[in-house]
C-alpha cells in the first residue's frame, strides 16, 4: 500500500489507492481549462517548507474534491522538488490519485509509470516504506490497465532514436501533452494515424488498426533527414556528359538532379571540345545553376597544322568584320545626313546676311534677327552631332578592318570545317521558361 510521510497521510492515501470511482468528469476538465492560468506559479528552487506548505494544499484540495487545484498544486510542487527522490515521488503519486479520482484512468497509469521509471532510476534512495509503496502501484497497474483495455487498445510506441514527439489522429496523447517515445498509448478500436516527430529525423506516418484488449507494440526507425538542394546544369548541347563528384549524372542540354547539401565538383564533357568544370557550393533547399560553356578542343587542329609547318590561329568568323564594317558605313551615313541638313541652316543664314535691312520694319527686323539666332543653334546642334556619328562610324569601320586583316580565319581554298560553328544566339531551355544564349567568336 502508498503511504504518506505521517500516520495521518498513510490512511489518506490508503483510501485514494483503493477507490474504485472511475467517471469521466468532462466539467473537471473544462474547469481545469479555464482555473490553470489563475493559479500562481512558485518560484523553482524553492525551500523545503514551501514545498511541504504546497503539497499539503494539494492535498487539502484533493480531500475536499477540488481536483483542479489538487493536481495544478501537485505538479508545481514536482517542479519545485527535483533533485529530491522522495519528495518527488510523493508529489507524482499525489497527481496519481488525483487524475484516479477525475475518473483518468490513462493519465493516473501515466503518472504511475512515471513514478516507477523514477525509483527504477533512484534505486539508491528506496527505503523499506517505500518498497511496500512500490509493490501497491505495480499492482494498481496492472488492475487499472486491465480495466482500460475491457474499451480500448494499447499501442506501445518506441523509436530509435528515441524521444521523437507523437501525435495520434493530430492529437498529442499524455496528461501533459508532450508525449515522446518510448510511449504507451490508448486508444478506441478502429483506425488511427499515428505520426512521429524528432528534430533532424524524417516524420515517420503509420496507420494503425486497433482492437479492443489488444496489445501492439509499434517500433520504429526513424530516417535521418539530409540536408539537400538541387543542381541544375546548363549544357547547351544534347551529347554533353554531366559528371558530379567524379560520377556520371546525366547527358542533354539541361541535366537536373538532387544533391547533398554542400561543395560538389562539376565536369561536362563534350567530344571535340575542351571539358568545362566547375566547383560549387549547395545549400540546403537551394538550387544552384551551372552554365558550361564549352570551348572548341584545337588541341588536335594544331597538331596537324605544326605538322605541315603552318601555324594554326583560332577559327573567327570574317562576319563579325563584315557586321563592324557595315555598322560603321551605316554610321557615317547617318553624320553625312545631318552634316547636310546643318549646311541647308548655313545657306539660310547666309541668305539672311544678304538681306538689306534699311527695307524692313522694325518688326520684320526683329523676326528676321531671332531666325538667324535659330539657325545659328541649329547649325552647332547638327556639326555636334554629325561629328559625333563620324566618329563612331569611322572607330568602326577601322576595327572591322583591323579584325578582318589579323584576326578572321579565311581558310584555305576548298577547306571545309569538320563542325559547323555554333550560332551567335541560340534558345537555351532555363527552369520554368526559355532564355538566350549568346556565343562569341561564330
């Protein structure tokens, strides 16, 4: 049998370990509910007659049938007492009684189990009046969950690791509503969702099918979540290779693929051109793009030309040249333009000049004075201007010279390229759309 610390406190407990009222006080609760946050909170380091003081209150409230405070009281003065055995499983076995009382049957094993997992821990501190207390509560146990089970089922949740959160049907199970494995839990026959929640672990989801009086043990293993992103690389080409870390991933335009959270070496390979790589850095839950550009392999074209006693010169287009030189004549079309029109302005102003002023008004004077001024601007205007557009013109009709002369590869009569040259703009397939992609030196 429990008993308490004084030979009053021991038929006190003695009667609350043997009620057999076991109702559902849905008003308790709701009263619970609403009085929890009224009740004040004790400081935690508290002295030993404070402790005491509360506890004796716990159980004034439970004597009298105030189960809401009795328990409240209970648990502040289990806060207060850790680090102390006794004192706390006295307090435990207090919030036993009183969730037995409240007709909590789930909650008062809860409480007691709680108890025995303590003196399993603190078997240094078990004395002989508490080995007979002992023996009372495993026996309570066992009635109490012979009872429980005659409507429900047990379901005892371990997991490893263990001390993963657990809800069942979006309800956290305990008296506390923080239950963690290794939890037993009770519940009606029929279908549940159980779910298992731990901190850097994947959330593990079961459905279970419990029967009444039945006993399950659920154990499971909770997979280690990996920090993870996503690496996106852009080829531009169908037969480019893709390498990550030394291993082939994929072959195409875009290769796309989930990675470890972390550096990664990228290799894209491509025959006939020089291999592209790269090293990057992924985050977690981020994606990383990779634009290869690949560079034409004139390693072999060398070879051969310095073979024959020719030099060989990187293959440039003499269309860019032609482009540069054509923009440039366009250019100084555009300043010849405006040098006309700034001429037509002089031929007025000189007309102007020509005019003998003695037969005109004074009004026609004045016109004829802020007209002149007009043209005069004007003309500045226009010689900016079209000097300007000569300049330009002129800048590039010199270098498409320039390029065409020492840099475009002509090639010999009748050679022929072993590979089409890439386009200047080509459509580059980018996430969620297509962009351009813009090549030098076609």
């Amino acid at each position: 049998m429990v008993t308490s610390g004084d030979s009053r406190g021991h038929g006190w407990a003695t009667s609350m370990l043997l009620t057999e009222r076991f109702l559902v006080p849905v008003l308790a609760a709701l009263v619970l509910a609403l009085t929890v946050a009224s009740i004040p909170t004790r400081v935690a380091a508290a002295p030993a007659d404070d402790i005491q003081a509360l506890y004796d209150e716990a159980k004034a409230d439970l004597k009298d049938g105030r189960h809401v405070f009795a328990l409240k009281k209970f648990k502040q003065a289990l806060a207060m007492a850790q680090g102390d055995p006794e004192g706390s499983w006295r307090m435990i076995l207090g919030a036993a009684l009183t969730y037995e009382q409240m007709g909590q049957i789930e909650y008062t094993l809860e409480y007691y189990r709680i108890f025995l997992d303590s003196v399993e821990k603190n078997r240094a501190a078990v004395t002989d009046k508490w080995t007979g207390r002992i023996k009372v509560v495993e026996e309570q146990v066992s009635g109490l969950e012979n009872k429980l089970l005659e409507e429900r089922g047990l379901i005892q949740v371990n997991s490893n690791p263990p001390g993963a959160r657990i809800t069942v049907d979006g309800n956290v199970p305990g008296a506390d509503g923080n239950a963690t494995t290794p939890f037993p839990v009770y519940v009606s026959p029929g279908s549940h969702v159980l779910r298992l929640e731990k901190d850097g672990y994947l959330t593990a989801d079961a459905t279970l099918v419990v029967r009444v009086g039945e006993r399950e043990v659920r154990n499971v293993q909770l997979a280690e979540k990996r920090a993870e992103g996503r690496l996106l690389v852009a080829t531009g080409a169908p037969d480019a290779t893709v390498r990550v870390d030394g291993v082939a991933v994929g072959t195409g335009r875009d290769v796309s693929l989930k990675v470890v959270a972390g550096p990664h070496a990228v290799r894209v390979e491509r025959p006939g051109f020089v291999a592209f790589e790269k090293s990057v850095e992924v985050g977690d839950g981020v994606i990383v793009r990779v634009e290869a550009l690949l560079k034409a392999d004139t390693s072999a074209a060398t070879a051969d030309k310095a073979g024959a006693g020719t030099k060989a010169k990187p293959r440039l287009a003499p269309l860019w040249g032609y482009l540069g030189g054509g923009g440039g004549v366009a250019l100084i079309a555009v300043g010849a333009v405006f040098s006309v029109l700034r001429n037509k302005d002089v031929d007025s102003i000189a007309a102007i000049d020509r005019t003998n002023p003695a037969t005109l008004t004074m009004a026609e004077r004045k016109t004829l004075l802020d007209r002149r001024t007009s043209l005069a601007n004007s003309v500045n205007s226009k010689g900016v201007v079209a000097g300007v557009f000569y300049g330009l013109g002129g800048a590039a009709v010199l270098g498409s010279a320039v390029y065409l002369v020492f840099f475009a590869d002509w090639g010999a009569p009748g050679d022929q390229p072993s590979e089409p040259p890439a386009p200047p703009v080509s459509l580059l397939p980018l996430p969620g759309g297509a962009g351009l992609s813009f090549t030098v030196g076609w």
